[in-house]
C-alpha cells in the first residue's frame, strides 16, 4: 500500500525499495518487484529512479546488510517489508567504498528517513524505536561491527556461500575479480545497426550531443556514461539497441547469410534476433516458450523496422515445426545467468543451488532437439549466459559426443573479467557444425 509520505522524500523511496527487496527475498525477480511498488505507490520518474537505485545497490550489498542485522537484531525483524527497510539502510550506510560512488547518501539522512518511513507505515510503526536503535548503534560501532560481519564470506563478498564456492571452484584464479565484477554497476553498451547508419557516423552523432563513447566492437559502442534509453539519440529510430558487447557476438558467429531459413530458438525479448536480422535478410522464426515474452520481441523489431514469425512453443519439442529444416538454428537456452549477475544483481538471491543441474537438463533436451531441426552442414550456436561449466563447456562436450556433432572455433567461455578494454558480460558459446551424410 502507498505509505503517507511526500513521495519526492528519501523515505518514500526507501519504503518502495524495501518492499520491492522483501518480494525479491519471497521469491520474486526485482525488476518485477520493483514494477508492483512503482504501480501501487503511483510513483513517479524521480521516486522510480531513486526507488531503484536503492533496490540494485541493495541487492549487490545484501550479504553484508543482512549479517550486520544478525548482529544488531536480537530477534528477525518482521514483516518481511521491516527486514527489507533495514537491509536498505545497512546497505546505503555500510558500504566500505566511502566514494561519492559508493556512498551516494548521507549516513545521518538515511537513519532518519528509514524511521520516518517505518513511523507512517501501520506495519512497521511498532518497531519504529528498533530501527532507529539499530542504525544509530551500527553508526556508533561501525568499525567493530563491519570488522565482525566480514569474518563470514557472504557478507564479505554479497553472494550465498554455494555460488561462491561455485565460482572457486570454477576459477581458482579468477573467482574473486568474477565476484568483485559482479558487484559493479554495468556499461551501457549500444548496437549500433548497420542497416541504418554505421559506427562511425553513429560516434559522431554522439560526440555532437556531446555524449562520450568508445567502438568496442564491430558495431559495439559503449558510452562513458550511462544515460535513460529516452536520451540515447536515433533509439526510438532504430538506430542502436541497448545490448552488452558479448552478446553481440553471437550474429556473427552464426554466419547467417541472405535467405537462409533460420530458428532463433529461445528468442525473449529479441536483441539477438534483431541482430540477425540486421546483418542478413534472413528467414526467421523466432520462438519462445513464454507467450507473455512474446511482444517484446515484437517491439524491438517494430523499432527496428524488421520482421519474423514469431512462435510460443517449446523447443525441446517438436510440435510448433512445420518439418522444413533450418540452415542455422541459434539456441540462447534458459541458464542461471550466472554472467550476467552485475546486470541482475538479484538473480544471486533467487538461483539455488540445484537450479544449475536442472537447467543444464532442459538445456540438453532443448539441444538434441534442435539438432534435428538442422539441415546437413548446417550450423547450431549454443549460448549461455552462465559461468558454470556444468551449463556450458561440459554441456557443449556431451552435447557433441553424443550427436557426433563437429565443432567449429568460437569464444568458449568469456569471463566478466577477461577484457576490461570490452568490458563485456559472462557468456559462453560453442559452434556446432552437422556432418554432411
Ligand atoms: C537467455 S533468454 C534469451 C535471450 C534472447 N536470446 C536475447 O538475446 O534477447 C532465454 C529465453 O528462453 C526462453 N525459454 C525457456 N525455456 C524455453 C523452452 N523450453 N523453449 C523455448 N524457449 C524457452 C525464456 O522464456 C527466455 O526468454
């Protein structure tokens, strides 16, 4: 319910962001979340913007936020929306990164607007004495505390213990910067559409805006700061997308030439159909299992004036297929989304443990599936956006043995860390080329 308070008020915005990180911890992803509190609060751009900043910078500090309330707590604050109110606060006032970056908020303004917003709440109003309490303590005592919370490794690095170990394990080398990247915001990259404009012109139309951005791939720009998509010049025209640099290399690994018959197989919400289709004049299905993902596909096409059949169905069966095979099939299967996590800083606190062995499941029926589909001499590109091996290389292997499939060079794995200069995400791809005969 929308609370009583001046919704231009940091305690406006804390309530929304506590209710939206209490739904998060009941289960629900935080852009969805985050929608619910923007509807019910009537909030409106500036309340929505500070709302979401405090619920990403709350997710990517949670570990931390969560052990400093153990300690200062005697008992679990409850409802879930008290919790999530003094997650959000711990979050603003505990950052050890005291840059203007880190610690955007003033520490004695968070404390005061955190009451305040507990005080107008009929569910939170008894524990308004607490949560004063409890910050002012964590303020006093911050050094011993902060040193106390960080002895366990979840507060240390803000992800459950079983996703640290997992990425340990994964990369005894690199686990910890894979971890430290997850906890940073991320750049925003453009497309820029080559059927439209080019790289160049497209730089140039931004350095007039005096917007400043770097090529950082062939037709990836990333801008040094990121701005609202409603500021991104030629967006709306159709002359760049909003997508990450890894995921733009998945058109050209596909090698899709004019008039090739081609399956975009788990295709929601389309950045990298609209690729395709950007590079060739291709003749695309596009399918996804999720009928409510399904016009955002359209969108981005509409935007892009570009055009496909678009399909709900599932692709580890066969019953959406007319028979005709594809000459290339793109298979962006459903994953952990493990390399992507600074973009989802929530997916961490939803994922469990045994979410990486039944989707590398689905993952393997989707991909046999697929294979069938394929023409001879036809090419398949397996994508993840996962970093768990299980999901990708040792899915890519199996998939290639027991379809005696030939593989072709592509990226392999990609970390999140591997190319600064990029600055890309954590996907993985594998090219699979069927034998002729
Ligand atoms: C990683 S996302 C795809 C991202 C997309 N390729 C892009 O570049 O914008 C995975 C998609 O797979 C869809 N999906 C999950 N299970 C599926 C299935 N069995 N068949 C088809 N699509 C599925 C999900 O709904 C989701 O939209």
């Amino acid at each position: 319910m929308k609370p009583p308070l001046k919704t231009d008020s940091l305690a406006f915005s804390l309530h929304g962001a506590a209710q939206a990180v209490a739904w998060v911890r009941g289960g629900t992803a935080l852009p969805q979340a985050l929608a619910q509190v923007f509807a019910q609060y009537e909030a409106l751009p500036q309340a929505r913007g500070a709302m979401q900043d405090i619920g990403y910078r709350t997710m990517r500090q949670l570990g931390r936020a969560e052990a400093l309330l153990t300690l200062l707590a005697k008992k679990a604050p409850e409802p879930a929306k008290l919790h999530g109110l003094l997650c959000c606060a711990l979050a603003l006032i505990s950052n050890p990164d005291q840059t203007p970056a880190g610690t955007p908020y003033n520490a004695f303004t968070v404390v005061d607007q955190a009451v305040t917003a507990a005080q107008a709440d009929p569910d939170m109003a008894h524990a308004k004495g607490m949560v004063n309490a409890v910050l002012r303590r964590f303020l006093r005592e911050r050094d011993a505390l902060l040193q106390e919370a960080m002895k366990d490794p979840v507060a240390l690095w803000n992800y459950p213990a079983w996703w640290i170990s997992a990425t340990q394990a994964a990369y005894p080398h690199d686990w910890q910067a894979i971890l430290q990247v997850g906890n940073t915001a991320p750049p925003l990259t453009l497309r820029v559409n080559r059927r439209k404009t080019n790289v160049a012109d497209y730089l140039r139309t931004l350095a007039d805006q005096a917007i400043a951005a770097t090529q950082i791939g062939p037709d990836a720009v990333r801008l040094q700061q990121p701005v609202p998509v409603t500021q991104i010049p030629g967006f709306g025209d159709g002359l760049v997308s909003v997508q990450d640099a890894a995921a733009q290399m998945a058109a050209a690994l596909l090698d899709v030439d004019d008039g090739m018959r081609v399956l975009d197989a788990c295709a929601a919400p389309g950045g990298k159909t609209g690729h395709i289709l950007e590079r060739a004049r291709a003749d695309l299905v596009a399918l996804d299992s999720d009928a409510k993902r399904l016009p955002r596909i359209a969108e981005n096409l509409q935007r892009l004036q570009l055009a496909a059949n678009l399909q709900v169905g599932d692709a580890a069966a066969a019953d959406w297929w007319d028979g005709r095979l594809f000459d290339r099939i793109l298979a962006d299967v459903p994953c952990t989304a493990s390399g992507i996590v600074r973009r989802h800083p929530d997916i961490r606190w939803l994922r469990r443990k045994a979410d990486t062995a039944q989707l590398a499941t689905l993952s393997a029926q989707i991909l046999d599936n697929l294979w069938r589909m394929l023409r001879p001499d036809g090419k398949l590109l397996f994508v993840t956006c996962s970093l768990w091996p299980l999901e990708s290389e040792a899915q890519a292997a199996a998939f290639a043995m027991r379809n005696q499939a030939i593989r072709l060079a592509a990226t392999g794995q990609l970390l999140p860390t591997a190319n600064l200069e990029q600055d890309h995400d954590g996907l993985f791809y594998a090219l699979f080329q069927k034998p002729t005969a």
